[in-house]
C-alpha cells in the first residue's frame, strides 16, 4: 500500500487539545523497523518533536513497515501540523545519517479523535496490531509497542476495561 496526498482537512486549524491517529508507513513499504536500533532512533526523534510541539505520545506500535501513533497536544498551542512535519522531518533525517537510507513514504494517514470512548478504541487497535499480525501472541512480548506517557501494563489494563 502507498499512500497519496491525502490533505489535511481544510476547516481544522489542528491547535489545542486534540488527539490524533497517525500511521507512517516506510518508504516503498521496506520492513526497516524489525530491529532494535532502529526502532529507538526513531521513537527519540518523536519524542523530540512531541516535546518540541507540546504533544504526549499516548500510544506507538512499529510494524515492520509502518508506525502507528496516538497522540494528543497537552497545551492550547500545541500544533499537530508542526507535530507531524518534525516527527516525520526529524526521524527521517536521523534515519538516513545513521542508516543511509530513506525512511518514510511521502504522505501518511491522520484521523482527529473526537471521544474519549473512540481513544481508547485507537489505543486497542494500536497496541494489538503485533498480535492481528501474527508476529506475538501478547501484547507484552513484542518489542516495538508502549507509550511514552503511560506505563504499558496501566494502558493495556486501561483498553481492557474500556
């Protein structure tokens, strides 16, 4: 699957307090998140953009081909814009430096989360992507899933009850 330029929605200025699904899929679909160095330089590189643009990182799971992310802006000015250009700028160029090669597709997919209810529906669908993939049979036991908020235990506990 390739993505195409799928916008960002025009009536939304994407400030504030909001929470977004996010799915960034490698270039040209290559499995380059299979190993662990890999893996770490690229979650600083988000983390250093949520920091930067004031967003928690409720969620991550990296596929061997892909990221997912649930993230929420924890301050009226936090951008997700700013978040998703430096999360994918920053990863990206740290990637090919260390790595010698291209990281990311051009476009990826965002979803605004609405509710609270449907959150917690996105943290499932996240975390339990290893397990519908075929590649664990527990959450826990796959290496590439968390949260950079929460403690993964609380988090699995929490999507359980929901």
């Amino acid at each position: 699957m390739y993505t195409g330029n799928p916008g960002h929605l025009k009536s939304f200025n994407y400030l504030g307090f909001h929470r977004y699904s996010l799915t960034f899929c490698t270039y040209q679909r290559q499995p380059l998140f299979v190993r662990e160095p890999a893996v770490a330089l690229v979650l600083l590189q988000i983390s250093r953009a949520a920091v930067e643009q004031r967003f928690a990182v409720i969620a991550y799971c990296f596929m061997p081909d892909h990221l997912h992310l649930l993230v929420e802006g924890q301050a009226e000015a936090s951008d997700g814009k700013g978040f998703l250009t430096r999360a994918k700028q920053y990863s990206g160029h740290a990637y090919s430096k260390q790595f010698q090669g291209r990281l990311w597709q051009r476009y990826g997919f965002e979803h605004v989360l609405r509710d609270e209810e449907f959150t917690l529906a996105v943290a499932r669908y996240i975390l339990n992507n290893p397990i519908r993939a075929g590649l664990v049979r527990n959450v826990g036991d796959y290496p590439f899933v968390g949260s950079l908020g929460y403690d993964l235990g609380d988090l699995l506990d929490a999507i359980r009850s929901g």
